[in-house]
C-alpha cells in the first residue's frame, strides 16, 4: 500500500519558497524537516492571505495536533533554488481541519513529497477549542477538491 | 481513535537535547519542525553510537520514505531547557526499517509528543536500495519492543 | 592583526548546548550560523535566569544592532555533541550593551570560536529606548572582567 | 561612529529569498541568525552561479574566519515574504577575500541590515590555504567597487 505522488491539479492554492545551501543536511539533499517547515509556512500563509489569520495577536491559534509526510523525490540546493508548494484542505470539522500540501520542483508534476497536518483551534488565553471562525473557514473551504 | 502519549517504558535508548529561544515560533512554543529534527538526530546518534553508523562518508545511507508525529503537549524554552528523547524500532525489514521515537518533559512520565519514520537504506553511489548491514541490524534488534 | 582565541578563564558564566547532525553543512561541520545562535542564545539564558529577563511578556526588549564573530577551529556533530559557551560583558551603557560570548569544544582551553553583539534596550510598545533596570544590570556587572 | 545603511547601488549582484513565520522569533521579526544565513547563502549562491563553485564536490572550500554585521530596520514575517540581497566584494588577497551584503525589504533603497565575512580558501582534503582560482577571483571582481 505504497502512497503515489499527487500531482500539482490535487493542489488548489500555489506558493513558492527559496532554499538555501543551510537546507541541505549532511546527505547533500534537503533535511526532511525543511520540507515540514515549508509545508507548516504554506498553509499559515494560506490562512494569513485568504482568510486572514493574524499569527502574532489574533485572539485563536491553530495548535497542531499531528502530522505526516511522505517523500517521493530527493530535492537540494543548488539543484533545486525556488519550490513550489501546493495547499488544499482535506477535511473540516467544527473546530479542527485536515490539510494537505505538497512540493514540487520547478517543471516537475509529480510531487517531489506531499504532507498533510491537523490544525486545532484554540483560544490564545484559555486554550479551549473554538470554532473555526467564518473567515477561516471559507478560506479552508475554498481549497476543498470538489466532489469528494 | 486518538492515539494516546506513550511512556517512557515504550523506548529503549535515550538520549538528551538542549533547546534554544529560536527554536520557539511565533506562539512561543517549540515549533513542530523542531520535534522533528530532534526524533531524526535521535534515531542517527543511536545508529552512530550503537551500530556504528557513518553519516559522513560510510557506504549506505538512510532516506527517509515517511515520517509522521502526534503531539500531546506544547514544549518550549525557557520552561524546557533539556528534552528526552526515547528510541525504538518498531519493525524491520530486508533494506527498510520505521523507528518510533518521543519527546519527554524532564520529570514527566508521558511522551509530549511521539513520532514514527521510515529509512530504506541505499547505496551512496548507485542510489539501489541495500540490505540492512549486520551491525546496524544487531543496533536496531536491541531496541525492538519484546514479544511484540 | 589576526585576532587570537580566548581561554575559558575570559569568560565569567557557561552553559552547553548540544548538536544535531542538521547543524552540519555540505561541508561536514557546524555551519557558522549555529555559532551565532548558541551566542544570541547562551547570552539570553543568562540574562534568563541570573536577571531574570522574561523574553516573552516582560515590558523591555533587547534590541540587536551589530554582531561579529571570529572562527578558529571547525566544530562538528558527531564529533562534537556538546559544545560549552561562555559569556561575559565587555562595557554597558545606560541602554546598551556589549556582550562576548565563546564556544570551547569539551576538553579544550581555547575558544573555537568567540563573538560579541550589541543590545539596545527598548520598550516593547513605544520601541524606545530605556535605562537598563538594575535587576539585569546588576547581572551584566557580574560577568564584567575585573580591574579592566 | 556608528555606521550608516547602505544603499542598493552599493552592491552589484542580487538574489531574493523567500522568509518563513519559522523564521521569526519571540520578539516577532527574523532572528538575526536568519540575516547570517541569508548573507552567507547569496554570498555562495553568487560564487556558484558567477565562479562556477561547486559547495558538494568542488576540491576547494571557503572556510569563514570571521563575519560581522550592523543591523538597520526590523524585518519579519508577514511584512516581508521576500527579501532582496545585495553582494559586492571589499576585498581580495592572494587566498582570502572579504564580501559584504545587505539586505533589503522590497521598495526600500536603504539596506535592513549589512554584513560583511572572510572566507579563507583551502584545500577540501589537506586543509592547507590555496590560491583563489582564476574563475572565482573573476567572478569576485566583477563585484568590487570600482575607483575605490
């Protein structure tokens, strides 16, 4: 039950990233935690651009709960100087979501590895769960694959 | 179907790591990557130390297939200068193998996270996967759970 | 007028930190940027508990304006999986500050590397600047060299 | 004689990276270790795309033997998603060369923060210093102040 590599049309919000020489670990590739900040950046950026998520003072965060990566193509630096990352969510519950996202090099439809993560929100000062405010949840429902 | 903390008795190697302010994020905890980077230079100290493993210039390397993480409680500097990290190895195949580790507060019994990757070991030139060398394999049986 | 390397008698409060095999470059050693972060960090932990600076909520914030940094000996995990820093103050003014910091490999009397960064001190709203309170300038003072 | 920021047309090859909220600290804005890899990164990033520099396999590496830095304006993440870097080269001697760069959020002429650092060329496997050779001491020109 090996997972395949998405393709860039699973994905239905784009941002694009620089690596740097630092990236690469002692194996001359990306250190695979940089490909778990890349994909935990996207979708803050997602949520911060389309739905207007204020990471630094905004009253909720979205705590996260668990997460997963599989990896299907080496990157590095030089090789590899800008990334393309691909955001959709995958499921919406009242107060937690599942998101995908995956990278790709620059040319390349195949992704070169694909992520997902549980996001739930929390209130800044008492830490309860909320729910998932109108803003944040158009957004997350705009990247929704449709007919799923 | 929540997964619930794991305890210092389910691993069977530690090892400690400090934590530095940067490694909080904009929520003043411990960013997740860095939970990450600590189970992945946890499992490669113990390969090292244990196995004889050389990251550097030895034969074979390590690539990373999938990783994933449950986090049950939020880490951060200065409130938790040292963390634990436990190690195992949950099964191991001809050329592959998924260690499992975790996260522990000093003084705290539950795991603050806990979290699972997959090496399939190849070749550092011909990039073909290779069977697992004896005294890497010997390492990882010794911190296989028993009668599992 | 190369600089030299300081011993560890020129530095007046020490913590450890350790080393993940991430923090090594493509060239197999700790890349310089590791050695700034174990300053900016081991000078903060000072200021953390010996003047108990709350970097989080407190109402003042230290400002970085300029840093330097002499290197005198590659360091590198795994042969080097903890690395001791030592502080000290080179001069305070009535907002700012001047502080060294040093890395010594285990076992060694001369630095690795040893650097300097300047503190502003500036309120954490208006982001002017502010006398330094005596609680943190009392601990500046005792990791000032004698008779200088 | 505290220094003054730079302006673009102080530098003569530029590259832009992208910041991620990893990036910030907790103060809010990019951790200053953040600036040294940007520099250190643009600076090798400009060696391999001008001088033909190979980090990975190359039989000479650059070893940083000190580095510095003064620090202008407060960048961070959201504000500024991209930051344009700026490298010149102060200076050239027979197997060291010092390079400075700045950084610059997008639309500002003055630079955020200006850095400078010495690589001292050797030998990947003796270790012993070696003349600069003739593709990278020509890259470097290319970028040294002119009538200076």
């Amino acid at each position: 039950m090996k997972p395949s590599a998405d393709s860039r049309s699973d994905y239905f919000w784009f941002t694009q990233m620089s690596t740097k020489f630092q990236d690469n670990d002692i194996y001359g590739h990306l250190n695979n935690n940089v490909h778990s900040q890349f994909i935990d950046n996207a979708v803050n950026l997602f949520l911060h651009q389309e739905g207007g998520l204020d990471m630094a003072n905004g009253p909720i965060i979205g705590l996260i709960v668990n997460s997963g990566c599989d990896y299907f193509k080496e990157l590095g630096w030089p090789e590899h100087q800008n990334i393309d990352i691909g955001v959709r969510v995958n499921k919406i519950g009242r107060s937690s979501v599942q998101y995908a996202a995956a990278l790709f090099a620059e040319g390349d439809e195949a992704a070169a590895a694909q992520g997902h993560f549980t996001h739930v929100w929390i209130d800044r000062e008492s830490r309860d769960a909320v729910e998932i405010p109108a803003a944040l949840r158009q957004a997350m429902e705009s990247v929704l694959p449709k007919n799923d």
